[in-house]
C-alpha cells in the first residue's frame, strides 16, 4: 500500500502546481527575469540599429537615464508616453552626461535635440527641454550620436513590438 502511496501523492501534487501555474496562481519566471526579457529592444532608424532599454512606466521615465556615468555608443532609452499625440516636457535633473533627444511621431522623427549639456550637480533648478509638435515616443542616445551616425529630422522609426 505505500509503494502505491507515494507515486499517486506525487502525481497529485504535480497536477496541483501545473493547475495552479495555468490559473496564473504561479509565476512561470520570477518578475524580474520578466522584466529583464522585456524591456532591452531594438528600434533601427535608416541603417542604425540602437539597443533600448524601454521605459513605458511613470516611475521609468521619471528616472530615465538619471544618475549613469555613461550611454555606450549604439544604445539609448526609449520613453514610451501614456498618451499619444502630446507634448511632454523633459528635463537632465541627475544626469551626469549629455544626450541627443530625439523625438518622434507617428514613426518619424519630427525633432533632435543634439548635444544636450547635463546641469551642474548643484543646481536647484533645471532647463525643460520640448517638442515643437505633438509626439508619441521620445529616444535619447548618446551626446552627438545622431550626428555621428546621419540620423536626421524626417527619418523613419521602426520601434520594437509591441510599441
């Protein structure tokens, strides 16, 4: 009778974890390898393929790049807005270098802000920076990397899914 006991508790438990798992109940992955997995994508403008973190949430874009020493070549942070067709503005409080902002609509972009200087660490107030029309995205990459690499005002966005 035990040797039957066993192979059916542990059968038991299995359907038990995978029904739980199906309801949602269970994480299949912790969050944070979710989020990890999720937020580093790719947006190509012209020929240039620059790796993005995403930053889709107020507490994300709050922060944005605030407080890093640097951005590698090739790589930036795209603001994901919760409205579309708006004109947010953003600001360099923390940051520690400059940035190109470049801002986009309806998969183009409409405006780069190129070599925007970081405020010195003891100001107590900060430039706003914004759009000169309605905007759905805004892409910041390192100071003088769209120049560096041709992108320009008109060119097409192609964003990561499912942006």
């Amino acid at each position: 009778m035990k040797q039957l006991f066993l192979p059916i508790l542990g059968a038991a438990a299995f359907i038990i974890i995978v029904g739980l798992m199906y309801n949602n109940k269970l994480p299949l992955k912790s969050p944070e390898s979710n989020k990890d997995s999720s937020k580093n994508n790719i947006v190509i403008i012209s020929d240039n393929h620059i790796e993005v973190e995403i930053a889709d949430s107020s507490d994300e874009r709050s922060k944005g790049l605030s407080g890093r020493d640097n951005l590698d070549e090739g790589k930036g942070m795209l603001f994901v807005l919760d409205q579309k067709n708006t004109r947010p503005g953003f600001w360099m409080k923390g940051m520690k270098m400059p940035i190109d902002i470049i801002w986009i609509n309806d998969e183009k972009i409409i405006q780069i802000d190129s070599e925007v200087p970081y405020p010195d660490e003891n100001a107590n107030e900060f430039q706003s920076y914004f759009p000169k029309s309605d905007i759905d995205y805004v892409l910041e990459v390192p100071s003088g990397y769209s120049n560096k690499v041709g992108i320009k005002e008109g060119d097409q966005v192609k964003l990561p899914s499912p942006y």
